[in-house]
C-alpha cells in the first residue's frame, strides 16, 4: 500500500487527501439524509432568523478565515526568502553565526561582523574552480535604503544583466535598486550607518562631498536589494578613509575598478559570494574554504532549509491550535444555535405532533446548523485569500521581500478537516430537539 500510494503524483495524493477528510462529513449527511427532503424548511428557518444567522456565518467564515490566511502566509514567506537567496550560491564570510551573516548579506541587516583579509580574498578569487567572487561592504545607507559595495560583475548577476541604463564605470557612479528612493540621473551623498543610527547629525553628514551619480536602475529582483544602491566596493572603501584594493596608479591613467584586487591593498570584506559553473565544485569549495580559524563558506539554502525545519514546526503547531480555534467558534455557534432552535420548539413539536417522524426533525435542525458551518466554512477561503494577500503586502513592504500568499492544498484540507468536525458537531443540536417532549413544547 506505501508503494502505491508513493507511486502516485502529488497532486493526486493531496486531492485524495481531501477526499478522505471530506468523507466523515459525506457519511454523516448521507446517514441523517437518507431518504428525506428537510430544504424547504431549513431555507424557511434560514430566511426566519436571518440576522443572527448571519452573524453566525460571519464569526465562522471570519475563525476561519484568518487561520487560512496564516497559513497560507507561511508559506508565502518560506517561498519568497527561498527566492530572494536564489542567486547567492555560496558565501564566505568570517567565523560566526551562518544565519548571521545570511541576514546580512541576502536581506540586507546590520550585522556587526568580522572581516576577511586581502590574502584570503586572492585565495578564493584565484581558485580556478571559482566562476565569480564578489566581495561586499556594507555600513551606510540614503533615506533608509543600504548602500552596498560589491563589483559590477555580481550586479549583473543578481539582476540578471537587466539594467535600465547602464553599469557604473567609476567609483562615483552608482546602480539602484529597482524600488530604491532615487531617480535615474540623480545624486545622493550617502549617510554613515543604517537606521536610527543614520540619522544622527554627524553620522547624517559624515560622507559629505562623496557624491554618487545614478547612472543605472535594476529590473526588480522580489528581495531587499531592489531597494538597495550598489556602489563599486572601491568607492564604499575610499569614502571610510581606506585604501581601495588596488596599488597606487600613474598620475596620468584612470583608477582600477574591480577585479583583480592588490592584497595589500584590500581593507577587508565581510563577506564574499561565490559562484561556481559546475554544480560538483560548489560542495568541494565549500569544504576548501571552510576553515576555522580563518573562513567558513555556506550555502543560503542550507541554512534556510535549518530554519524551515524549525517553521515546519511552528506550521504543525499552528495548523493544530488554528483547527483547535476552529473547532471552539463552531462550538459556540453551535451552542447560539442551540438557543436560538428554542425558538422553534413550537413549530418542531408541531411538525411531531403531526406525524412527522422524529427523524425527519432531526434531519430539519442537522441541516440547519450543518448549513451554517458549511458556508462559513466556505466563505471562509475567500476571507482567508483576502487575508493572505494582506498579510503579504504588509510583509513585502516590512521585508522588502516580494511575497506572494496563495491558497492551496493545505488549506483545502484545513478546511476540509474543519467541515468533517463541524458536520458532527452539528449532531448535537439535533440530539437536543429529538430529546425534547412534544407536550411540554406545545404548551411553550
């Protein structure tokens, strides 16, 4: 059966698992339906009491709503910062925290850490098996958004050589981001530090006269670098005081930019990423620079993989106490339900009185309630899609991550879970009104 059922596409097994959760709810409706037609008078029961009703309906759809949205978004997040990494294959950084210097790095956070030398650069960057070797500088920042050292040749890459404009050629040159806050053509004077920190009046002026002119913008990338502005690395070093990686030029000749880099020259790099032309290298690099006193290289997604792990956990957690909520507003409803019935104690017990079988009242209050869980349940994926998308924008616009909630399997299934439990629920008000005694309901 484990073979067969691993035999089976994806897709297939998440529509057979919905079909299993929904197969409570079918077996209980088909049992308390079997051979009766109680719609007219639920309709007359819905229509009677159509305000409280609903209010019941909007409680539910509104329970269940924003637990689908919740997960959905978690989903959303997981796929949006497995793509804002996509292009950062491998990265070597100092001795640290990997998730440290992952935040720092791809999502663009203040990090204070430590600094690879210019002989450990020329090792990397001279590896014949290293395709690209990008060093990066971080530190200040215009109008909130970080600007970011690194050569011409990882800007290519990151934005898969779609530039408006074009590539900045000088070390007063500079390429923004697609949603960065200038305009093509423009001049910025860069603030030392990121943040609140920026905003301190000698940090604020403390580049003054370091003038950057935007001569590109990038297509948008959906990660935190579409707000960046990318400057040369050589650039980001002159502007702290420091050397620029290259040896002093003639006079009369033009100053380097990028590659290939004087070590004795190079002020330090708190990162670099790698890239390599064959997949094999990359895990033999890894293990090349991977050394504990010096160096440690990891893969992005690795270390994403490490924090899904424990998200996949919290999604258990979630999904478990999302259901559990669920199951509590339909309990209440149900229980308003349960009053409200009361109301109809008279017209039930008339409908007995009149030879109606006990089991077609039954079937009356069941589908009522039953009826009531089950659009709000269904309702409840529309307001859950409404809530993704919102959570989404929020967070995209909080991350600058691009962040695309949508709703899928599981939260077909959640819902389909929900639909099994509340059918059965839903037996209970029936319980109450078949307990009831036709005299004592007549007489009110």
């Amino acid at each position: 059966m484990t073979a067969l059922w691993d035999s089976l596409s994806v897709p297939v097994q998440d529509a057979l698992w919905l079909a299993m959760l929904l197969v409570p709810a079918l077996a209980v409706g088909g049992l308390v339906l079997r051979g009766l037609r109680p719609w007219p008078l639920v309709r007359a029961m819905l229509w009677r009491f159509r305000g409280p009703n609903l209010l019941f309906l909007v409680l539910i759809a509104v329970a269940v709503g924003l637990g689908i949205g919740l997960l959905a978004q978690e989903r959303g997040l997981r796929a949006g910062t497995a793509a804002a990494a996509d292009k950062f294959d491998m990265i070597v950084a100092a001795p640290g925290s990997e998730m440290t210097m992952l935040l720092a790095a791809v999502y663009l956070q203040p990090s204070d850490v430590g600094l690879l030398s210019g002989d450990v650069f020329a090792g990397i960057a001279g590896h014949p098996n290293v395709a690209m070797a990008a060093p990066l500088a971080f530190g200040d920042s215009y109008k909130g958004a970080p600007v970011v050292g690194t050569i011409a040749d990882f800007v290519r890459h990151l934005g898969d050589d779609r530039i408006e404009g074009r590539m900045f050629e000088t070390s007063t040159e500079a390429v923004a981001g697609a949603f960065a806050p200038v305009a093509l053509g423009e001049v910025f004077e860069p603030a030392h530090g990121v943040g609140d920190v920026a905003q301190d009046d000698d940090n604020r002026h403390a580049h003054a006269g370091a003038g950057f002119h935007v001569v590109g913008r990038m297509a948008p990338t959906g990660t935190p670098w579409d707000r960046a502005l990318i400057v040369p690395i050589e650039a980001v070093w002159e502007v702290h005081g420091l050397a620029n990686g290259h040896a002093p030029a003639p006079a009369d000749a033009a100053d380097p930019l990028g590659p290939p880099f004087d070590a004795a020259y190079f002020p330090g790099t708190p990162a670099i990423v790698i890239r390599s032309d064959a997949l094999w290298a990359n895990y033999a690099l890894r293990s090349t620079f991977t050394r504990e006193a010096e160096t440690m290289a990891f893969f992005p997604g690795a270390v994403l993989a490490q924090l899904y792990r424990v998200m996949g956990d919290v999604r258990q957690a979630m999904s478990v106490m999302a259901l559990v909520s669920q199951v509590l507003v339909a309990a209440s409803v149900l229980v308003g339900l349960l009053i409200l019935i009361r109301l109809f104690r008279r017209q039930l017990a008339l409908l007995r009185a009149l030879g109606a079988p006990a089991r077609f009242v039954f079937a009356v209050v069941w589908s009522y309630a039953a009826s009531l869980l089950a659009a709000g349940a269904v309702l409840g994926l529309g307001v859950g899609w409404l809530a993704a998308a919102v959570l989404s924008r929020v967070l995209s616009a909080r991350t600058d991550i691009l962040i695309a909630a949508s709703l899928g399997w599981p939260e077909l299934h959640f819902v389909a879970g929900f639909l099994s439990v509340a059918t059965v629920l839903a037996l209970l008000p029936g319980v109450a009104v078949r307990r009831m005694k036709i005299v004592d309901a007549l007489r009110g």
